[in-house]
C-alpha cells in the first residue's frame, strides 16, 4: 500500500520536520500489525471454511436443481460477504485510523460488514436465480458440481 514500507517511514519521513513516536505508539503500532497479519489470514480460513460449508450443502443435497439454487445463492452470499466485510474495514480504517481503538473498530465494523453484506448477498442471489439463473446448470458450467456433487 504504501511502497512496502511501514507506518513509521511513511508518517516520519523527514526527521527534521516529524516527531519523533513514542515508545508506546511504536509497541501498539507493532502489535496492531501482528494482529492484522492474523486476522488477514483468519478472513482467509473462514472464506475457505464457508466454501467447503457450501459444497458439502451441494453434496448432501438429492435434488440437482435444489442443488443450483444452493449453489447460486450460497456463493453470491460469499462473495458479497468478504467484498462487504473488506470494504467497510477499509472505510471504517479510514475514518478511524488513530490508534488501537480505531483499529479495533475496523475489525469489528469488517465482520459486522461482511455479515450484513453475505445475507444480502444470499438474497440478491435467491432472486437472480429465480429469475434467470434457473435455466442455467450452474453447477456444471463452473464444475462445482464435479468437485461437490
């Protein structure tokens, strides 16, 4: 985002115009980039998580068009999620970026985001498929059907 360097060279570039940070401001910033590495890889894991959750709804599920509609609405709802959950981090980071506490609304303000948005998703993706997405085998055009079915 920023060249590959760090909060502390981009805000402190010019020593003799910048403060210097204090101790307690450098340790949170670090600590606050560990979490974000964690919590960047946990966002990773639930999307794979939700993406086997939804194959294994295609695999236990008998009816093929049944299993369309699950597959159409499920996968919209993902991908709304973490588009939602991503970009309301990043508003919200935005607003707030002064310190750990903003941080820690960014992080909850991205799951609370990426709920909201997954369930309108989900709905988008109900309607879609009741209008359009029917007449169409989903499942065997993205070969989802080949790796859940």
């Amino acid at each position: 985002m920023h060249g590959g360097q760090n909060a502390f060279h981009v805000l402190y570039q010019n020593r003799a115009v910048g403060v210097n940070p204090s101790p307690v401001f450098v340790k949170h910033a670090e600590r606050m980039a560990k979490l974000s590495r964690f919590a960047a890889g946990g966002g990773v894991l639930l999307t794979v998580f939700g993406a086997v959750g939804v194959c294994g709804k295609i695999g236990s599920t008998a009816d093929y068009k049944k299993k369309n509609e699950i597959f159409a609405v499920d996968a919209s709802g993902l991908i709304a999620g973490v588009s939602g959950g991503f970009l309301s981090s990043l508003a919200v980071g935005a607003i707030f970026v002064s310190g750990p506490v903003g941080w820690t609304v960014a992080l909850v303000a991205s799951a609370v985001g990426g709920y909201f948005a997954q369930e309108a998703g989900k709905l988008i993706g109900k309607a879609m498929y009741d209008q359009f997405g029917n007449r169409i085998d989903l499942l065997e055009v993205t070969r989802v059907g080949r790796f859940c079915g």
